[in-house]
C-alpha cells in the first residue's frame, strides 16, 4: 500500500470488512447525529434527517453550498493535492511523463508572479485572428477555430453518437454563446434575475476595459454584447423543450443547412472545426441557427469582434491575470451563486489540474488510492439492484407482456461500467510546462477537441469512460445502453474504519447511485432508447401512453415545490431525475431487504431497518446550498433541489410511511390516489 494516511487505512477497512485500527475508537454513528430532532419526519424528512449536520456546518464562504459532496471532495482533493505536490517536487522527471505533466500544470498554475506578468498575452495570437477578421465568411471561419481552443462563441458544435445510429459518430449542431448560459436570464422579470443582468452589464464593461478599452468605449461595447446575446436567447429553447430527444433531433443533409442559413459557408467552416468532409448535420434547434443568420447581417463587423474576445476571454478568465480573474469570481461566483470569498489558491490548481489532466491523475490515484477489492464491492451491489429491478418489471401491473420482454432485454444488456477503465486515455502528445497557466489549460483544451473530433468517421469505442475514477458522481449513457460509475462512489463519509452496514451500502450506493442511474434507461428520455442505443420506441401505444400518464403525476408533483418564495421546481425539466430518484429509492430498498440485516429486523442506533434505510437515502442528497446557487439551479438544472429528491420520492413509497407514523394531513404525506408508482 503506498499510501499510509488514516483516510485509507479506514476506507480499506470499510470495503473489506477488515479492522486496521490498533486502538478502539468510539464510533459516531452520522445517521444519528446529522439529525434534527426538533424537527418531526412527517413534516419535512429532508430537515429531520440533516438539518443537525448543517446547524453544526454552516456553508463557508468560499462554496455555494455544503455538504455530502463537499466532505468527499474534500478527501479527493487532499489526494489529489498529494499528487499534485510530490509530482511538482520532483523537477527530474522525465520529460512528457504523466508526472512532469501534471508536476507542471500544477506548479504553473501556483506561479502567480508569472500570470500576472503574463496579462493577456497568452491569448494575444487568437486577439489577431480575430483581428483579421473582414467579413461574415472569415467572421465565421474564425468562430469555428475558437471552438477548438476552448472558447464557444455564436452556437454549440460537438461530434457525438447519432442518437439513431449509435454505432456512428454524427456532427451536432445546437443553440449556445451566452455568456448567462440559460436564455431565461435574459427575459426573467423577478428581482433577482432582473439584478443579475444589471450587474452582468456592469462586469461586461469592466472586462472590457481590462482588456484595453477605456470607460466609455467599454460601456458601449457592454450595451452591444448584451443586446446580441439577448437576441441568441430569444432564438433559443427553454430548459425543459431541450429534454426532448425527437424534437432535438433532425438530421439534414449540409446542403439543407446551407439552405437555413445562406450567409454561413459550413464547408470553410467545418473545416476550421477541424472536420474536412460531411455530408450531414444534426441540427438540435434549427430556429436557433435562423436566428444567428439575422443577427450576421443585424450586427456590423466590429460588433461581432467585441463579442468575440469577450467570449474569448471569458473562457479563460479563471487562468489570467488577479484583476480579470477577481471580476470572473465576483460575477459568476458572488452575484450568481452566492459565494463570498474564492477557494484557497491550491485547491483552484487542484481541481482545474484535475480537470484538464484528470485521465492522467486517475491512473495515479487508482494505484495509490484505491484500495483492492473496490470496484468487486460496487459491481456486486449494482447487479444485485439490476436483479430485483428485474423482478419488479416482472410484477408490473400496467404494462403488458410485450413491452415487458423488451424493458427486461434492454436491462439485461445495460453495460455496468465500474470503478475505473480498463484502459486509459493517449494524452502523450499534450505538451505541458511551467512557462504558462493559461497555455497548459489551452493545450489540454485543444488536446480534448481534437480527441472528440478524431471520432468522427471511426466505430465507436463502447470501452470508452467520460468520467474519471476520482469523479464523485455517475452517469448513465442511453446511446450506449450503459451506466457509468467510478471508484470514488465507495466513499462513505463517517465510516472510516469500519464496514458500513447494508442500510447504509443500499441506501447511498444500490439507491442513489445504482439505481437511480439505471432508471435512467427508463425515464422520459432513456425510455425512448431501445436496448442497442437507437432513439427507436419499442412500446405499444397502451403502454406508452399509461408511462406518461405516471410520468405527468411526478411533473405535477414536483413543480408544486416552492423551493425559495415565488421560485417552484421545473417539474418538466426535472421529471427525468426525479423519476430515476424515485426508481432508484424504491431499487435500493427492495435490493435491501434480501440482506441479513433486514431480515433479521436488526437495529443498529436505535433504528429499525426500514429507518436507517431512509434516513441513508436522506444522507446521499445532505446538500445546504445558498439562496442565490438554489436560485440558480432552479433555472438552469435538470436536477431537482437536494431537498426535493429526498422528501419527493420518499412521499410516494408505503415502507417509509410505515417507518416513519407518517399520517394523514402531514406535510410528507401524499393521498393514495395522487402517489407515483413506475417502476
């Protein structure tokens, strides 16, 4: 074991079962002491079950919220600061190694005396192209090169599976270049989305005269900039339209785009994207790309030069200079997402040496941080919620024989991809050193187009993880018919130097996890899937039609939820999570209740089974964010508040009732005949 820290001796110990501690410690059970008891489990679960923890952990100023994923990325980020620090010591190393890389981008990034010197330099080469630019053809040809380098201006471009075909890569088209990231920004009337754009106004005059303008030329281009990026909202689609995978699908021959948007050369300018020869597009939201032909001939030259070093430098403002580094936080941490303060410096290298090199310190923490037997233990638990979802299907009592034999062929073919891939990522030709923050986040930036763009014209590679093993999250892929869950899931924040016992292992890791990523093959999206990948229905139309009657409740459910006052959750753009945290709860329970513990009704704490079954679900989602982050994710997530994807689902399953006395006329409790039942 080449790591000797305490983290993973106890994380050792709770995967294997093995006690590695010479001297007894005195065990703090988290599902009693995260508790409230002030507050009843029938009038608000989600409070009950955490709200002891966030009176004793209020939000730092330096997060948006706090909670279960800020305890385990904070243990991630010490080992990946580890990492970092010893590969920075060691200047030897060989050149091009995975260690001189990230030695490198770390020691770059901690370099504050050569950023600062360094101003805008780095970018001052993509400034002259942009410089260059005459007309709408080279405007274009230049807006397709800055998205290989990492910027993103005008509209989204990116080569993915064809949603028909999955054995192909297909060339998608969608909206995109807002520097507010969600069109409803831009058309909101409440106070604080009203503020937010005043002060986005303010931050786009202040950026601008960081990178040369003087107050009143600044100004003018802040007016300019908003009012083109207000009129790309207006071509674009709202939150919950994008989650249709039909209507966000048309495929064209590019002559037929040419034809949508006859001022735009798409042949010059897939080339610029680094694609020389295509025959077809996948358009995601052809209005949108009308709308950007009007605005090419509404906006002059120069207007569109202004828009597009501000879209350039937005991009990279986390990695220049203190002043325009200190005016990014401001804005979009502090106005947007309520933070006060920045994260220490190192922490900042850390998680953005992570992000850019993370297929590098994957294969580092694999070796010294995980400990054996890991990925068997997160294998066992997903096919043992795979089994009984199984059974479930089965038992159905509103879908028929025909469509049941397709939902369990297209279960028994989800690919469990888990822990971490069995063969990592070339990231050999990636040239890092300490001369340049900026240009090593760009060189990993273009090293990670020009990876997406290769695909294109090959097989797809089923192999292939977009998560690394030190991820603390998953995913389920419905192209690939897949779900994806890495190592770091096993992480069980208290129960260090122990095993957690199966409440705990089938609440947070078969329900929250396994189960909810599973249902995603069988959401309002992933149902759409058939069992190879294809956007094909392979329902009856009865079926079909009672799935979305169930899966209108759960919208109705949801969108009732006043999360903050006058702000309810998008029950539309969040029924797809919200269906796969219900699936996953229920999952996770019935996998529960074939373990010993269960069956022995064994307490552990003062807990009946069923109830530390519950209150662990509740300990997967203990999120506390701030007003302003919760406001934020409201608009923009398709994932429901941490509050709402515990007391939600929990509201529609009978066990928790029983557990909890939940009665009638109680806040948790939902009649009968309003209740969600799916899968």
């Amino acid at each position: 074991m080449n790591s000797k820290n305490k983290f993973i001796i106890g994380l050792m110990a709770a995967v294997l079962g093995v006690s590695c501690q010479k001297k007894e410690v005195q065990f703090q059970d988290p599902l009693l002491t995260n508790r409230d008891t002030t507050v009843s489990p029938a009038d608000d679960f989600f409070s009950y079950a955490n709200g002891g923890w966030f009176k004793r952990n209020p939000i730092p100023n330096s997060e948006s919220s706090n909670g279960i994923f800020r305890m385990i990325g904070d243990t991630i980020n010490a080992q990946i600061k580890d990492i970092c620090e010893k590969s920075a010591k060691n200047t030897d190393a060989a050149k091009g190694s995975n260690e001189q890389k990230i030695g490198d981008f770390y020691a770059s990034g901690m370099d504050t005396l050569s950023i600062e010197k360094a101003g805008l330099k780095p970018l001052a080469a993509d400034f002259k192209k942009i410089e260059a630019i005459t007309d709408v053809n080279s405007l274009m040809q230049t807006m397709g090169y800055l998205h290989t380098v990492g910027a993103g201006p005008g509209f989204s471009f990116y080569v993915s599976q064809d949603d028909k075909i999955s054995s192909k890569h297909a060339l998608f088209f969608s909206q995109g270049g807002l520097g507010l990231g969600n069109r409803d920004y831009y058309f909101n009337t409440d106070e604080q989305t009203t503020k937010i754009r005043s002060e986005y106004v303010k931050h786009l005059q202040l950026m601008n005269q960081f990178m040369g303008g003087n107050a009143a030329d600044s100004q003018k281009a802040a007016a300019t900039i908003m009012k083109m990026e207000t009129e790309l909202a207006s071509y674009s689609r709202k939150l919950e339209a994008l989650r249709d995978p039909v209507k966000n699908y048309n495929k064209m021959p590019l002559s037929e785009f040419k034809a949508l948007t006859p001022s735009i050369a798409w042949e010059t300018v897939l080339s610029k994207l680094g694609i020389q020869k295509a025959d077809s597009v996948i358009v995601g939201q052809p209005e949108f790309y009308q709308g950007l032909e009007k605005e090419l001939h509404h906006y002059s030259i120069d207007d569109w030069k202004l828009y597009l070093k501000w879209d350039l430098v937005n991009s990279y403002a986390s990695y220049l200079n203190n002043a325009i580094e200190k005016q990014n936080f401001y804005f979009y941490s502090t106005v947007m997402n309520g933070v006060k303060e920045q994260k220490p410096r190192w922490k900042r290298i850390v998680e953005q040496t992570d992000g850019s090199l993370g297929e590098l310190i994957g294969q580092v923490y694999v070796s010294d941080y995980l400990p054996k037997g890991s990925k068997e233990k997160l294998l066992e638990i997903g096919n043992n919620i795979r089994d009984v979802y199984a059974e479930h299907i089965k038992k159905l009592d509103w879908m028929s024989d025909v469509t049941k034999q397709k939902a369990l062929g297209k279960l028994s073919k989800i690919v469990m991809k888990v822990g971490y891939p069995d063969k990592w990522k070339d990231m050999s030709s990636v040239v890092i050193s300490r001369n340049s923050f900026c240009d090593n986040v760009m060189a990993a930036n273009k090293w990670s187009y020009n990876y997406m763009i290769k695909k294109y014209g090959k097989p797809v590679d089923r192999t292939e993880w977009d998560m690394y093993p030190q991820t603390y999250n998953a995913y389920y892929n419905p192209s690939n018919n897949e779900i994806v869950v890495p190592a770091c899931n096993i992480l069980v924040p208290g129960f260090e130097g122990r095993m957690p016992d199966d409440a705990i292992l089938y609440g947070i890791i078969g329900g929250s996890t396994f189960g909810h990523e599973i249902t995603h093959g069988f959401d309002d999206q992933g149902s759409q899937y058939d069992d190879k990948g294809n956007l094909k229905n392979w329902w009856t139309a009865e079926d079909l039609a009672k799935f979305k009657q169930k899966t209108k409740l759960i919208v109705d459910q949801f969108s009732k939820f006043e999360a903050l006052k006058g702000k309810f959750v998008n029950g539309d753009a969040t029924q797809g999570e919200n269906i796969a945290d219900l699936g996953g709860v229920v999952m996770g329970f019935e996998a529960f209740k074939k373990s010993k513990q269960y069956k022995n009704k064994e307490k552990i704490s003062g807990f009946t089974p069923e109830q530390r079954y519950f209150l662990s679900y509740a300990y997967a989602w203990m999120v506390h964010p701030k007003d302003e982050a919760l406001a934020r994710q409201i608009m923009t997530d398709v994932h429901s508040p941490a509050k709402y994807r515990i007391n939600g689902p929990l509201a529609n399953i009978p066990e928790f009732y029983q557990a909890f006395g939940i009665k009638p006329g109680s806040p948790m409790y939902q009649p009968d005949s309003l209740r969600v039942v799916i899968w």
